[in-house]
C-alpha cells in the first residue's frame, strides 16, 4: 500500500511539475509578445512624434519666410506711397506754376486763352453776366455760350470770384429735387469740405431754405446775399433774377 501511496505521490508530483513547467512557458511566451508589442507601439509612437516635430518645423519656416515676406511688401508699399505722393507734390507744385505763367500770359500779351469778354483763372475762363436772369433761364443761357453756371472747387476759385462781383450772381448749386440735397449742375454733389454758405453770428447761417416770402422755400444758391456781402453762398428763390456767373475751359488748362 505504501508503493501505491509513494508512487500516488510520485504521480501527483509529476503532474504539479508539469502543470507549473506549462504554466511558465506560458508566462513566458505572453511576455515575449507582450515586449515586442510594447516596442511595436513604442516604435510607432516614436515615428509619429518624428512626424509631427517634422511638420511644426515646417510649418515655423513657413510662417517665418511669410511674415517676412509680408513685411517686405508692406515696407515696399509705404515706400511707394511715399514716392507717389512726392511725385504728385511735384506735379501739383509745376501745376501751379504753369497756372501762373498762363495767367501772367494771358494778362500780358491777350493771348485768346478764353473768348471775348470771358476772364481766364486757373485753367478756366469765366463769364460774368451783365443781364438778370431767374436761375432756370442764366443756367441755359451759360450752357448757349458753351459753358455751364460756375461750380467752385476750391478756396482760390471761390476767392477769385468773390473778388471779381459786388453784387449777389447765381451759382452752379441746387437742391430742387431733393431738400438740403445740394448738387452741381454737373449733377455732383456738393463736396462737403468745399462749401461757403454765410455764417452769421447769431445763428442764422445759410442755406436757411426761408419761406417767409415765398412758401416753396429756396432751393438756388448764389454767391454773395442780396444785403451786399459778396464773399459767401446763399439760397434763394430760385425765380428771383440775378446776375449770374458761368464757367468753361480754357483753351489751355
Ligand atoms: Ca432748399
Ligand atoms: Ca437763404
């Protein structure tokens, strides 16, 4: 009996023995796989963080060669605008000065710069009516000796004109379609940085579209008030007759 419990044992040994000899093969062979997986994924992440460092690389180059590139165009665009505007100083001042020569001409030697009993400024001749006529009437009349009612442009040409009138001449200027909408006869609008309507004191400035005498209001402008001051615009009823002043180009502008 004892054999058989010695052998029993033996047996059961044996068996352990090679249940745990499996056992350890087994663990063996799971963290075989388990460490080449491990550098599977460690190769592979390490690829794609190569990749990624690689494309924020690029993508700093980029954005550096970019910016400097932006940079450059900018400072190559202020450059030029600074060069255009000295050109067009340049000009403006020939400009002017070819202006003066023409007048000093024109004054000098009666070169026809502009038709008989026209006044030459500027580049422009200017016609100064002797007759009254309503608004209507002086701007057809201007457009039948070839030009149009004045429209001023600037300060000089204002100036000009006022120094040429004592008494109140239609202008170019009107708000008849729309109230307070002024436009040239040229069909611009007035320009509103190149405007001199009258400033009084007491508020009272114009255009003031007064209705008092005349409901329709007043919807022409002149230059000069019919009080006597000449140097500013006023709005009238376009009806009333005046002098007026008419515009054309000079035969050299
Ligand atoms: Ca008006
Ligand atoms: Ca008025």
């Amino acid at each position: 009996m004892d054999l058989v419990y010695v052998n029993s044992d033996f047996v059961c040994s044996a068996t352990a023995s090679s249940d745990k000899s499996s056992h350890d093969k087994g663990q063996k062979t799971f963290n075989k796989d388990h460490h080449r997986w491990t550098k599977v994924l460690l190769i592979a992440l390490t690829v794609c963080l190569l990749f990624a460092l690689g494309a924020v690389c690029t993508l700093a180059v980029f954005m550096a060669r970019t910016e400097t590139h932006f940079n450059v165009s900018v400072s190559d665009q202020e450059h030029n605008a600074t060069d255009y505007k000295e050109q067009l100083d340049v000009l403006h001042i020939q400009h002017q000065e070819m202006l003066q020569k023409l007048n000093r001409l024109n004054e000098s030697s009666g070169c026809a710069l502009c038709a008989v009993h026209w006044t030459h400024s500027g580049g422009k001749c200017y016609y100064f009516s002797t007759v009254k006529m309503n608004w209507t009437q002086s701007r057809d009349h201007c457009v039948t000796k070839g030009g149009h009612l004045v429209i001023i442009t600037s300060k000089a040409e204002q100036d000009f004109l006022a120094s040429k009138i004592s008494v109140t001449h239609w202008i170019g200027l009107n708000d008849m379609h729309t109230e307070g909408r002024w436009v040239w006869v040229d069909n611009q609008p007035l320009n509103k940085s190149v405007e001199f309507w009258m400033k009084r004191v007491n508020g009272n400035n114009e255009p003031d579209n007064w209705t008092k005498n005349h409901p329709g209001g007043e919807d022409c402008a002149c230059l000069g008030h019919s009080l006597g001051a000449t140097e500013f615009w006023n709005d009238d009823l376009c009806t009333a007759t005046k002098r007026f002043v008419c515009e054309a180009a000079a035969a050299i502008n």
